[in-house]
C-alpha cells in the first residue's frame, strides 16, 4: 500500500486511475469539487473506487467543514454553517452550542456516508488570533483552548456516531500565521509558552482516529524544517507533547509554503515522521511520481489506519438532526 491520500483529476475514474490503483494501491484519495456533480455520479464514483482497491474500509476523504469550506453544496447537498456560528453561540449557551456541534456533525457525517466517503477533514482546533490571515477565520471554533476543545470534541463525536472518522488540524496549530500556507510559508515566532495555547484543544482531543499536520515554521521548536517536515515536531511536539497516536497526515504537500521537489517533499514528510502524505491536484503525473518515488507504507502506519476506519454508525434521521441544530442556533 503506497502512504499517500490521492486527489483524482474528474467525476469519474480514469483509465489512468484504474491502473494506478491496480499497481500502486494508494491508501486513500480525497475529493474536491471537481469530483462531484450530483448524489447520483458521486456515489458511482466512491463505489468504484472501493471495488477497484478491493477495500470496503478504502479511507475517502473531504472537507466538509461548513461555511465557505464545503465540497458538498445545495441544492444537491444540505448546508452547513461555519465553525464560528457554532463558537458565537458558545459565548452565550455553551451546552446547547456544543449540542449544536455535534448534531450538525453528525448530520454531516449522514450526508458523506450517504455518498460513500468515510473520513472529514474535521474539526480544524486552530485557535483565532488576532491580525491572522483570514485563511482562518470564521472556520474557527474560537479563541480560547476550553472552547475550541469542547466544540471540536462534539464535532468528532457526531462524526463518528454517523459513521465517519474526523481529521483534527492543523498540528500544532495554524491559528497564529500571518500568510496562508497555500501560498507561501508562515513563519510563527511565538516562544514555546504561548504556543502551548495552541497545543491545547489537540492535546485534549489526542484520542482523535486522524490528525494533519501544518506546513509552518516554528522557530521555537524547528528553525530550518516547517512542521510537517520536521522530525523534532512530529517527534516531541506532536506524538510527544500532544500525545497524538492516531494516524497522522500531511497538509497537501503541493502547497505553496513547500518548495522541494514533489518527491522530495513526499520522502521528507515521512521520514519525518507522517504516516501518509496527501497530494490533492489529481494530475495523473503527480501522482505517478509519488507512486514511483515512496515505499510502502509502514506496519505502524498501516496499524494506525486500520484501527481508523474501525467505523460503525448510529441509527439517526437527518432531518431531526437539522432541526436540533436549527432551534440551538437561533438562541445565538
């Protein structure tokens, strides 16, 4: 099994793809918008893609948090609010808006099982901060660590009481950046006593199944390597500090704070310390090269993943989900 999440290039399996899952075995893909066009064809697409690994537990990942960050859009698709709805009515009810959090997770979780994919790219336990990029914005749950840690741990369990394994990112925290990763790389100074905030909502949540780590340099920690190429921060801070032993995966490696070679970056990641690597673009030559460039995944990684997608769900309606969380919301 090669430790890479792949994105694919369209709505439908390529015979490129076919091949590629034939050949390299891939330990998973994630989906964008470009994958998905109604109920219908993406449900062909995740069922082709567990009959081509041969996997019914194939891990198939999104991003669904809410708010501007959703793969799965009406009118096909419920939707979904933003974290920060969620963290405003915290400040006035925080059980009806931890409440509200997990059955609207949960009511995600019925919606992504519905159309075959099994993990979320979610909670992000990044912490707001003032004079941040705006990469993170209302996608946070808050401002402090409490808060942040309640409302990510209700999202987890709604997620996986409707039978889908949640992501908990960016390790150790993107809330402090001042560019977004996307683009460039973040520098965060920060001295290791305030970055122990930003630990804190993971280090609560370190039971999490997946976690992804952040491409940011943290000089107090690592001066030379970003976190998910850093040995010393996957190493002491992550798995140490944290106490993360789920499986753990990198942010997109084709992000622009990331400047190596693809292949390099990938072999990088991992020796670093990451279980798998996500590539999203769904170039058919991306993902050859990581095919041809990594070895396979390891027994400790492949032990992670399995004992990740160890799913089984809770008999829910969606539409009393969606009414629970509408009424909790109004009180906001």
């Amino acid at each position: 099994m090669l430790p890479a999440f792949l994105g694919l290039s369209g709505p439908r399996l390529t015979d490129a793809e076919r091949a590629l899952i034939r050949d390299a075995d891939p330990a998973g893909f994630i989906l964008f918008g470009r994958n998905v066009v109604d109920p219908a064809q993406l449900r062909a697409l995740t069922d082709g893609l567990r009959e081509a690994s041969g996997r019914a537990d194939l891990p198939i990942l999104i991003d669904q948090e809410g708010g501007r960050v959703a793969r799965l859009r009406p009118p096909a698709w419920p939707a979904f609010p933003a974290a920060g709805r969620f963290a405003a009515l915290y400040d006035k009810a925080p059980i009806s808006a931890i409440e509200a959090v997990r059955a609207n997770a949960q009511a995600i979780a019925l919606v992504l099982a519905g159309a075959g994919i099994n993990v979320n790219c979610a909670p992000m336990l990044d912490l707001l901060q003032p004079d941040a990029d705006a990469v993170v914005g209302d996608r946070a749950f808050g401002t402090e660590p409490m808060q942040v840690a309640a409302l990510g741990r209700a999202m987890l369990d709604g997620l996986r009481a409707g039978g889908v394994a949640g992501v908990i990112k960016h390790m150790p925290g993107h809330g402090r950046a001042r560019a977004d990763s996307h683009h460039s790389l973040p520098v965060v100074d920060a001295p290791p006593d305030a970055l122990a905030a930003d630990l804190a909502p993971f280090r609560a949540l370190a039971a999490a199944p997946m976690g992804m780590t952040a491409h940011i340099l943290y000089p107090a920690w690592d001066a030379d390597h970003p976190a998910s190429l850093s040995p010393g921060i996957v190493g002491d801070v992550i798995r140490g500090e944290i106490g993360f032993d789920g499986l753990l995966m990198t942010d997109d490696i084709a992000m622009g704070a990331l400047t190596a070679p693809l292949p390099d970056r990938a072999r990088a990641a991992l020796a670093a310390g990451c279980d798998v690597v996500l590539h999203c673009s769904g170039e058919a030559a991306d993902n050859e090269i990581l095919a041809g460039a990594l070895s396979p995944i390891g027994e400790a990684a492949a032990a992670r993943l399995a004992r990740a997608m160890a799913l089984q769900a809770a008999p829910a309606g969606l539409d009393a989900l969606l009414a629970k969380r509408d009424a909790l919301l109004a009180y906001a």
